[in-house]
C-alpha cells in the first residue's frame, strides 16, 4: 500500500509540474529601424515573459560585444478572444559611427538571441542610398522574400520600405500570425533599418499590431512620420485614415496638418538645397488601372480628392503635394506593379515625348503590391489609362537608389521571371520644388 501511495504521490507531482507554464524569455521577432536621430539605430524584439531588455553589441572588427545599451518593453495585449499577450522591448543604439558596421544579439540573462549585424546610416547628404521598394506580403506564399534575403545577405540595400500590409493577417489566430509573419523577415529585418506604413490588412482593432509591432521616428505609434537620408526626405503616412472613420475623423486632420507642416518644412529653400528629392510612402494609391473596385480606380479617389459625405470634409492629398513640389508617390495595395507617366489632376506632364522623366511637370508614380501573398495577385483592365506606362502582374518588388541630388534610379524585380529586371527607370530633376513644375 505504502508504494501505491508513493506512487500516486509522484504521478501528482509530474502532473503538477507538466501543468506549470514554461518560462520564455527568449527573444524572436528581431527587426531594426533608423529613428531618424544621427547616429542611432532602434533594436526592437518580442519575448512571452517579461525579462529586462538589454542589447549588447560592438564595432565589426573591434573588440567583441563590448558595449551595451538598455532599454525599455510594453506589454502588448492582442484583441482576439485570448487576448495573448506578450512584452515588445526597444532599445536605441546611440553614437554610431555613420558607415561602419555593427554586430549585435538582445535579450538578457535569461535568453539572447542569435548574432546578427547591421551598417549604421551614413547619414550625408551627399550619399546614395540604395532601397527595397514593396508591400502587400503575407507569411503565406511571400513570393519575393527567398530573393530579398539572398539580397541582404549580399549588402544590396540599405534600407528596406515596406509599403503596408503585412502577414494577412497580424491579428489573425490571435495574433500568431503577426508572430510568424515578424519571424519570417527577421531574415532581412533583423539586418537592414525595416521602415514601414500601414495598410488596410493592419486594420483589426484599431490597427493595434501595427502600432505596437513596429517602431518608426516620432510619436504617432508608426501611423505617420518623416526622416532624411541622403539627399532625400522621405514622408509616410497612413492611407487608412481615410477609411477607417470610425477609429476617429479627427486623425485624418492632425495627419493632415502635420503633412503639411513637415512638406513646407522640407520645402524651404534652405533645406531643398540639402535635400532635394521628396518621396512619400504611403499604402493605398491615387491611380492604378486594376480590373476591381479599389479607390484608386475612382476618379474621386479619397486619397487623391478627398472625402465629402464627412463633416468637414476631408481633403485629399494630390493637390498638397504637387504644392510643394513631392517628386516620387510610392505605394502598393493593388497586387501588381504599375509606372504611371507624371500625372496630376489625371492629365500627364511629361517632360518631353523622347525623356518623359527628365525635368517632368507632376509627380512620378509608382505602385508595386505584388512582393506575395495568399490573396495572389491583381489583374489589370484590358486597355490602360493614358497616365499608365508599364504593367506587370508578375510577383516582385522593386529596387531604388538615389544617386544624387539630380539623379534617381528605380527598376522593378520579377519573381515569375527568375529575377529579372522588367522595367526600369531614371528620374532625372535639374530643378526641384513647384517651381520645376513651371
């Protein structure tokens, strides 16, 4: 009897045990991003417990790990029916040396995470910077994310814009997918400044995934910002605000005002001189010729004219920068790539029947959504718009450099076509502001 109580006692004691929670303070999701502060870098990784958060890094050939920097989490509670939590940590990475490269692991005592390494900003305006251009991705069938990473692992890029939607969804099976989705481009995120703006897939509870997930320059949890690199001032902003009234009117018109401000900011003349290429990322786009319903079929878009069944009326965007003379749109939303000739008000200002893109009269447009997701990709109307100059349905992504203050480089990156180059073009501006307009 006395072993059939022992026994008993023991097979409580491995039930008990099997029911305590594991502890996990290992740290995934590693992502980097520029703050948009010379000579920093913000570290930002996802753990299930709450552990301190600690990044410990060193110059590439100097003395291994022998600085640290510490930093801060927030318990980030999902809107699903578990209401899963778990602790985002970031940490900023000051005094780097502008050029040179940095190894790093974060976590802490009780967990780090793998090596990985990353080039701080150059920061000068005299540099050309080389980007990866896409949205639309999902953790399921992301088409161009085995070529993007064979493109990190090879230094191609500086800096990556991911021009919304993502996983599909974040908040999806109670924000695992969001989980999985952060893993899978730890690959190239964890590597290169991941700079992004959300999209409609970001939407589910306020877009609280999005907001929490990323960490973009300013305070306005990642929903609109602005930064320099280079010699160009590149602005994000959310599309969504448009849409998704009921999250509150009111942020269409702070994003507004505050567009507005950061646009006359870097028009001023002295500034332009420094930096003169305005680029604007934002999700859903003012043109495209898709074969659906997307606002950007309409010709009152609500990104690019406005809203007026609200009170006040919201204004749209196309107007305010073509006012301060915005040279390159950047978006995605439509599962395809499309090059639309200089548009404004949709009549075309090329600069001349041979160089359409030399010393152009309206802002250049460039829609590419097609980097793979569950949802496939977009079909096209049959005949294209007069503002239309290239179409692609083919999965891909695009790549950018600026070269300098006059000369700018974009082509687009087939995934169907084993990575060829489809379309390319040179922007080319000896004047920049309204007044290239003229």
């Amino acid at each position: 009897m006395a072993d059939v109580r022992v026994a008993l006692i023991l097979c409580g004691l491995a039930q008990l045990a099997f029911s305590v929670p594991p502890i996990k303070p290992q740290p995934e999701q590693i992502h980097i991003s520029y703050p948009g502060v010379y000579g920093s870098m913000v570290i930002t990784w996802t753990t299930e417990d709450k552990v301190d958060s600690v990044v410990e890094y060193s110059q590439w050939g100097g003395k291994f790990l022998d600085q640290t920097a510490k930093g801060s989490s927030v318990v980030f509670e999902d809107g699903g029916s578990e209401k899963r939590k778990m602790y985002i940590h970031r940490v900023t990475l000051s005094d780097l040396k502008p050029g040179s490269t940095y190894v790093y692991h974060c976590g802490s005592d009780a967990g780090w995470s793998d090596l990985f390494y990353f080039t701080a900003l150059d920061e000068s305006v005299h540099w050309s910077p080389k980007f990866a251009v896409y949205g639309d991705m999902g953790n399921e069938n992301p088409q161009s994310l085995a070529q993007l990473q064979k493109d990190t692992q090879a230094r191609m890029y500086d800096v990556i814009l991911h021009v919304g939607d993502f996983a599909y969804d974040m908040d999806e099976d109670n924000a695992r997918i969001g989980d999985e989705f952060m893993r899978q481009v730890e690959s190239i995120a964890a590597y290169v400044p991941y700079m992004t703006c959300p999209g409609n897939h970001e939407q589910a509870y306020n877009f609280s995934n999005y907001r929490n997930r990323f960490s973009m320059p300013g305070d306005t949890e990642s929903l609109w910002y602005s930064w320099n690199i280079g010699p160009v001032h590149i602005v994000s902003f959310s599309t969504e605000l448009f849409f998704y009234l009921n999250y509150g009117l009111d942020l269409v018109f702070k994003q507004y005002e505050w567009l507005k401000k950061d646009l006359e900011e870097a028009a001023k003349p002295e500034n332009r001189a420094l930096r003169p290429w305005i680029i604007t990322m934002g999700h859903r786009p003012m043109y495209c010729s898709n074969a659906d319903r997307d606002d950007c079929t309409k010709f009152e878009s609500y990104v690019r004219t406005g809203r007026n069944d609200t009170t006040p009326p919201v204004p749209g965007l196309e107007d305010l920068f073509y006012k301060f003379g915005v040279d390159l749109e950047l978006w995605a939303h439509e599962h395809s790539y499309e090059r639309l000739w200089p548009v404004y008000g949709y009549k075309v200002y090329n600069g001349s029947v041979e160089h359409p893109y030399v010393n152009p009269k309206a802002p250049v447009h460039i829609i590419t959504g097609s980097a793979g997701c569950r949802e496939r990709t977009d079909p096209f109307i049959p005949t294209p718009r007069d503002w239309s100059a290239f179409r692609s349905s083919d999965y891909g992504y695009a790549r950018m450099q600026v070269f300098n203050s006059s000369h700018l480089y974009l082509e687009q990156v087939s995934d169907d076509q084993d990575s060829k180059v489809i379309d390319s073009m040179w922007l080319v501006k000896e004047k920049h502001g309204p007044q290239a307009w003229l």
